[in-house]
C-alpha cells in the first residue's frame, strides 16, 4: 500500500513539475524562442539632414560583432598577423572561418570549398594580410580569445538602400544581416538554383520565409549565416513581433479574468450579500439560478408532512414531565408573515441543530465555543447543541479529557447523568466499524443541549484513545441519523438513544422538524447575530442547500506565523468566496463555521439534502485505498462534502454570507502551520480535481464555473514555479534597462488589486498592513507550504495540528485489526425501540417521507404515486465507490429536479 501511494505521489510531482515547465517557458522561454535575445547594438548608420549616412566606428567588425581594435591586434599577433588601425571601421570576416559547426562540408567538393572566403583582407591603403599557410583563422578561437557582446545594428532603411556597393546586395536571414556582394560577384550558384533565385529576389527583404518553403533552403540557413553575416537587425523582425503579439495577448486575458473576478466579488459585496438575507431575498437577474430552481414559486417554500411520530415519553417519568411532553403543541416553522419583528431580516425560524466537534480540545476553548453558540440571538426554542467527542481524548497539557470536560460544563438531567453505551456503525475497518458512545442530555445556559461521547468498545477500553474514528465519523453520525430519521429507517442503539433524548428536550419537536445543521469547530466563536443571518438566508433561498459565514482570527498578533494568515483568511472569504457565490458555486465550506439544510421544502414535499442517502454512502466509505481517496476522505473531509454537495446537487447552490461572523484560533507556531496547510493544500487539489469533472456546474466554457475550478487547480499547482519568476521578474526589472513590462503589469495588479478590495468594501487601514504582511510573506505561502505538501501526498496523518496525551506518530483511527461481528450491532424500527424503552405498543405502519416526484419508503417500495410535473428524485446512480454496498443505493436524485 505505502508503495503504491509512494508511486502515485511521483506521478503527481511529475505533473507538477511539468507544469511549471510549461509556464516558465509561456513566461520566459516562449519570447527567447521566438526572439532571441540581441546583444547591444551600435547603429550602421543614422539621419544627418534627412540623409541616412554610415557612421564611423573605431572596433573592427568579425561578423557583425564588434571588436576592440587593441583585442584585435593582440589575437593577430598570436597567429604572427601584424594588424594596424588602418582596418578600423572595417568588417574582416573574411580571413576566418565562421563555419564553427561544420554545416557547409555538405557544399565542398573533393578539391575546394566553395563556400569559403578568399581568406585573405585587403588594406584601404594599399597590401594585404594573408594568414600563414593561408589558411583562414578559427572564429571560435577569437570568441574564446574575446567574448564580444555588440554588434552591428541596421535598420530597415539600411537593408534597402542599395546605394553603396556595401547595401546592394542584403538580406535579412532570421536576425542576421547577410552581405550577398561576394556571392553575387562570383556567381556560383553554390547552394543550388532554388536558393540562388530565391536570394536574388529576395535583396532588400526578409528571405527566411522564402527560403523555408524548400528544403534546400532550409539546409543553406545556417551555411549562409556562417559565412555572410554582416550585422543583426536593429528594428523588430516577425518572431519578435508574434511573440509581443502572444505576450499582449496573455497579458491582457489574465488581467481581465484577475479584473472581472474582482469586479464580480465587489458586485457580491455591495449589492448581492445584502439582499440574501432581506426579505424578498435577490430579484431580477441577479437572482436567475435561484429563479430557475423554483424559489419564486411560494408553492415550493410550503413544508411537506412531517413522519407520524408519536409523543415521546421518559423511562419512568414523573406526572409532570409527562404532562408537559404531551401537552407542548409541536411547533412549526415561524415566519415573518405571521410574527412580523421590527428588523430588516427575515424572520423565519427554522429549526437548528449547532453540531460542535471535538477532539482533544481544552476547557477555554470548548467554553468559548458553547457560549457563543448558546448566546446567539436566536429562539431557544429552534436550537439544540449537539456535541460530539471523538474518543476519550486528552489534550496535551491538559488534566481532563475532553469529554469529562464538556460534561462537566452542561446542566445534566439527574435522570439522564449516567447513560448506558449504545452502539452503532462507524467509518472504519475491521473490528473498529463496531463502536460504542454514551448520550447525555441536559442544558448549556439554558439551551438544549446533547453529549454523544464515543466511548468505544470494551476490546480497546484500554487503548490509547478509545472509541476515537475521526472527525468524518462524527459528522456521520447526525448525517446518518437524520437520514434514518426521515425515510423512518431502521435506527441503531445511539440512533433512538439521540432520538427520544432530543425530542423530550425539545419539548416534543422530533427530529425530523430540523431543516438546517450549523457545523463548527470547538475552537470557534460565533458572533451574537451570526446564527440569525445565516437561517434567515436558508429561509430566504429553498435553493441554498449550504452556506458559510466569514471566520476571522481571534489571536492575530500572538506570533508572527498568526500574523501573515490574518490577510490570507481575509481575502480567502471576500475574494474567492465573494467570486463564486455570484455563480452560487462556493467549492469549500470550512469545517469551522458552515450551515447545511437537512432537508429543503419543494411544492408540499420534501427533498433530502444533507440527509441524502447518496451523499451520505458516499462520506461513509470504510475502505479507501488510492492516494486520491485518501487525500479526499482522511485529510479533507470537510471540503469533500462540499464536493459532494455540489456534484450531487449541481443546481443547488452554495453561498458565503459576509454578514455572519465567527472568530477561530489558528497555529501560532510555524510546524502546526506546516502540518494543517499540508492537509488542506492536499486535498484542495484532489477536490478541484473531482470538481473540475462535473459538467453539470453553472456557466459556459470560459464563462462557466467549471472552467473557474480548472484556472483554481492549476494555478494550485503551479504556484511555487510562480512564486519563483515573481521574484526573478522584481529582480530583474530592477537591474534591466528593458524591462518586461507585461509581466511587470501582471505581478503588480496580482499584489495590489487585494488592496482596492480592501479599501471599498472594509475602509479599513489596517487590513492593508495585514496586507503588507501577507505579501513578504508570500514565498512561505506559494513555495514553502506548497513545495511540502506535494511532496508529503502520501502523508495521511494529521501532523501537529492535534496532539494528544499518549498518541503515537503514525497511529491511524482507521487502521483495520480484527474482523467485524455485525451481531453486536443492533438495528430495530423507531416503534420497535419505543415499545421496548415505553412499555407501550405502537403502530406498525411504515412512515414515510413525501417527496415531489411521489411517495417512497426507506426500504425502496413505491407508495400511491400521484402525477406530479416533477421527475422522481430517486434514481440509480454510478457513486464515488462503483460497487454498490448497501440496498439504499437505489435511492438517488437526478439533477433535472434539484
């Protein structure tokens, strides 16, 4: 298994490596390919009195390149030459061979080679230098002698004024400046008569396309630039024209895509946000895909038939705990148009379960995060905590497991303070699917208020962390409850133990009146009002099927590893988060503050959401064996939901309301920062690469938010190579008389585009210096941090962010040992479980939950179909895992409807 995770993570890095090729070279390579790099140039001529006239110049020139009179004379002297300033301002290339990689032997005959010059040069007062032997000089040894880097620059005007014997006879030859005079002279047609009528018809002009078109052409390129060169061109020539051409053009796609992504995320700010919580919610256009999903119809926003639960009754109650169960109406949804409150939000009530998970969380973490939630400004009559604990844990540093510690701040019932442990089915492998957990019931301020303690079985009672599966594990035990609660499934022992726990709390609300779950973390501080925009906005949309308010840092300036993510957490939610809600496209939903609906009312009946059997099979994956389900379901469960979400319920939509705030702890210490980004890069990019595979998401091509995810997963990827050319583009640009202006564009509205999002929608100066921060940090940001997550893909665990007393490096809650007796796992139907806890018989029919397509059982059967203008909800669909596992399988959605 190690190895094939091992060779998995190789392929990975190998794309990614390949990648950052590719953009280094689109960056820089691409211009040097297209136009090669020119050395510095002195002008053949120039304008005297609108007179192009030759100017004089002191070094000698070799090919074009021009050399220092005195380093002339000094390699002569070498060969036994005496060369005197009486060749200044002369091109001599004609006493060497600049043939250095032997490409015109093809043209040389058995006795000569015709390509070669007369090897001799002629003094302009009279004599010749003749090598010895004469045997024309070696240009490589003069280039190892002086490595020249000027030469001769002409001009277009140059080429073609053919008024001197020196201009008659040019051709431009990709950069170079042939001087055909000598070739002319002894007309030999030397490289064939394609080439000869080509170059002769071609004086004045380019002659590099022409001679590309045959191959004898293209064979005689580089022959004629070897020994013909007189200068390079000065002016622009057609590859340095496409590839400005090529670079404008990039240039200009990625600052609009940067501007309109902006420009749509302050739309989202001003203007949509605000309206998402008001009543009547968004109108017109920009409210199209809530239009198109039905919510403008006030048919869709009516409630379906709840299941015929009975009134639940305590084991040996008391005359008046019994009265109160019995007479409590059950409330239902309360809305603005029946109990109007003077306030500009809307004012339904929905009921609410506040879902905390914990871990090895510490006292003042887990009292923060239980008194903001019981102090928000909601009904206390909607809202219920749910409190899940991942195993008997304790904290490093601390003296109390967490569990002992959340009990210990609840108001218990005396008849509930000693619960018995029931099982239930967990995500894990072997004996470990089996696990036990201990219900409490009581209050937290006032607020109702449920403990499930996963406790484990009595085989790991004396294990280092008993009963702990995760936190995936934990979420699925109120995904899998509600589910079983609403198609009235059978229920395991901690399924009934929540069940008649929560319903007496609630004063006789069952639990299948709850419509939305609000997730956070045990380390997270929910502002007062929070609560009440983020249901107000459920209520307000049918379509929102999942929504996330903005987490700000509570400790920014205990070190500086908590100062540069101040900024990153800022621009993460008002930028990208702002961006795709305006498509209602939020790909990730933080695990520390996000609302989910359970289930969404739809013309009288109901449709499951989170509580949707597909979603719920395919979180529940026991076994994972890929790297990419890995990096999926042990390090990302969090943004695999929301994957799941969308890819389920493409026509639904996920928003971010800026209005809803929390406030969360994050590492102080550069390790923990390490190990949580690892995890979170991690499975960013396996989730983009789930995404990127959904067709059904909203927009068209370029347009679409498919094509939005791909960019995302991309630019993921390579972000060390970008990080990289950032800096060499600063440095360069610092020291370069010729700038590239482009990707100097480019780099400066990437840094500073933050900057004016700041400033019209926060008009705070001080997320500017956060800015500031942020950006002399970012080389830890896009290479540091990404450079070790690529290379820790096979790495699972979850590192530093969480240490506990006892845990060992490398120890995993989903290791399979032994094998699972299913026997022990007790599944019976709520009126069986009733009876038996009550005493009290109860009625067998099937429950049943009303859906728009028609009438359906758990157990699959069809009951009194009616017609209906909507497709069934229900239907066979290929999951995340091909084999299907359980029969609930069948039960599925097609996205026609939802």
């Amino acid at each position: 298994m190690m190895q094939q995770a091992w060779r998995e993570k190789l392929t990975l890095v190998y794309i990614i490596l390949l990648l950052c090729g590719i953009l280094a070279y689109i960056t820089y390579g691409l211009n040097k390919t297209l136009c090669p790099v020119s050395y510095q140039s002195y002008p053949y001529a120039t304008d005297v009195d609108g007179v192009r006239t030759p100017v004089y110049h002191e070094e000698i020139r070799v090919f074009g390149q021009l050399y220092p009179l005195k380093t002339i004379e000094d390699f002569f002297q070498t060969k036994g030459l005496n060369l005197t300033a009486d060749y200044a301002n002369m091109e001599i290339g004609a006493i060497f061979d600049g043939d250095t990689d032997n490409r015109c032997a093809s043209y040389a005959t058995s006795t000569a080679n015709m390509t070669k010059g007369s090897c001799i040069i002629s003094n302009p007062y009279g004599g010749d230098l003749v090598p010895i032997n004469e045997t024309c000089l070696s240009i490589k040894e003069l280039r190892d002698f002086y490595k020249s880097k000027v030469h001769l620059g002409f001009s277009w005007e140059d080429i073609r004024a053919k008024n001197t014997p020196e201009t008659a006879h040019l051709v431009l030859l990709g950069d170079s400046i042939l001087n055909l005079t000598e070739y002319v002279n002894n007309n030999d047609h030397i490289y064939g008569t394609i080439v000869d009528k080509t170059l002769r018809s071609s004086f004045g002009n380019d002659a590099s396309y022409s001679l590309s078109y045959s191959q004898e052409g293209e064979n005689a390129q580089r022959c004629l630039m070897a020994r013909y060169t007189i200068g390079a061109m000065e002016d622009e020539t057609a590859g340095c024209i496409a590839s400005q051409i090529v670079m404008n053009l990039m240039f200009a796609v990625i600052i609009a895509l940067i501007v309109i992504r902006y420009s749509m995320a302050l739309l989202f700010q001003w203007i949509i946000s605000r309206q998402l919580v008001k009543p009547g919610g968004r109108s017109n256009w920009l409210a199209w895909r809530s239009i198109k999903g039905g919510n403008d119809n006030p048919a869709n926003h009516i409630p379906g038939p709840y299941n015929n639960y009975g009134p639940v009754l305590r084991a040996q109650p008391s005359q008046s705990t019994i009265s109160s169960a019995v007479q409590s109406p059950i409330s239902q949804r309360s809305s603005a148009n029946v109990t109007p409150a003077p306030s500009d939000i809307i004012q339904t009530e929905l009921y609410t379960v506040l879902l905390v998970t914990c871990y090895s969380e510490g006292e003042e973490g887990l009292k923060i995060t239980l008194d903001s939630l019981a102090e928000t400004e909601y009904s206390k009559k909607h809202k219920i905590i749910l409190v899940i604990a991942d195993g008997i844990i304790t904290g490093a540093g601390e003296s109390m497991s967490t569990p002992d510690i959340v009990i210990g701040m609840m108001d218990l019932d005396p008849a509930m303070a000693n619960p018995e442990p029931k099982s239930y089915l967990a995500v894990a492998d072997g004996e470990k699917q089996l696990n036990m957990a201990k219900v409490y019931a009581g209050h937290y301020k006032g607020v109702p208020c449920v403990t499930v303690i996963k406790c484990g079985t009595e085989e790991e009672a004396a294990g280092p962390k008993p009963g702990n599966r995760g936190k995936r594990d934990s979420q699925l035990i109120l995904m899998s409850y509600f589910q079983r609660v609403l198609f009235n499934d059978r229920l395991s022992e901690l399924d009934y133990e929540m069940f008649w726990k929560m319903t007496w709390l609630m004063k006789g609300v069952t639990p299948d009146k709850f419509e939305v779950v609000l997730m956070v973390d045990a380390d997270t501080k929910v502002l007062p009002d929070a609560l009440t925009y983020m249901v107000a906005a459920m209520a307000n949309d049918i379509t929102i099927m999942g929504l996330c308010g903005e987490t700000r840092i509570a400790n920014k300036r205990t070190s500086w590893v908590t100062a540069i993510q101040v900024f990153e957490y800022y621009i993460s939610h008002h930028y990208a988060k702002a961006f795709e809600s305006l498509f209602g496209i939020v790909t990730c939903l933080p695990g520390c503050f996000s609302m989910y609906r359970i289930k969404s009312p739809k013309n009288g009946s109901w449709v499951p959401i989170l509580a949707n059997p597909d979603i719920v099979m395919e979180y529940n994956q026991n076994i994972v064996t890929t790297l990419h389900e890995k990096n999926l379901l042990l390090l990302g469960e969090d943004r695999f939901l929301s994957t799941l979400m969308l890819r389920t319920f493409p026509k639904r939509q996920m928003m971010f309301v800026p209005q809803a705030r929390c406030k969360t702890v994050v590492p102080d210490e550069f390790s923990v920062l390490l190990s949580q980004r690892r995890r979170w890069i991690n499975s960013t990019v396996h989730n983009l690469m789930e995404l990127v595979l959904v067709s059904d998401l909203c927009g068209i091509a370029c347009l679409s938010m498919q094509f939005s995810v791909f960019i995302d997963l991309i630019g993921t990827l390579v972000l060390p190579a970008a990080i990289c050319m950032s800096i060499y583009l600063i440095i360069d640009s610092a020291i370069s008389v010729n700038p590239q202006w482009q990707s100097l564009g480019l780099l400066l509205a990437v840094l500073f585009l933050p900057a004016v999002l700041i400033a019209v929608s926060t008009l705070k100066f001080i997320y500017v210096c956060w800015m500031i921060v942020y950006i002399c940090a970012l080389p830890i940001w896009n290479f540091v941090l990404p450079v070790y997550s690529f290379w820790h893909f096979d790495d699972f665990s979850w590192g530093a962010t969480r240490v506990v007393v006892g845990e060992k490096k490398g120890a995993s809650h989903g290791d399979a040992e032994g094998t699972f007796d299913s026997s022990r796992l007790t599944m019976r139907k709520w009126e069986d479980w009733e009876a038996e806890r009550t005493g009290q018989n109860f009625s067998k029919g099937i429950k049943v939950l009303q859906t728009p397509g028609g009438t359906y059982s758990y157990e699959g059967a069809r009951q009194s179909p009616s017609p209906s203008p909507f497709t069934t909800i229900f239907n066979d669909r290929k999951m995340f895992t091909s084999p299907a596992q359980t029969n609930n399988s069948a039960i599925s959605q097609t996205s026609t409807l939802l």
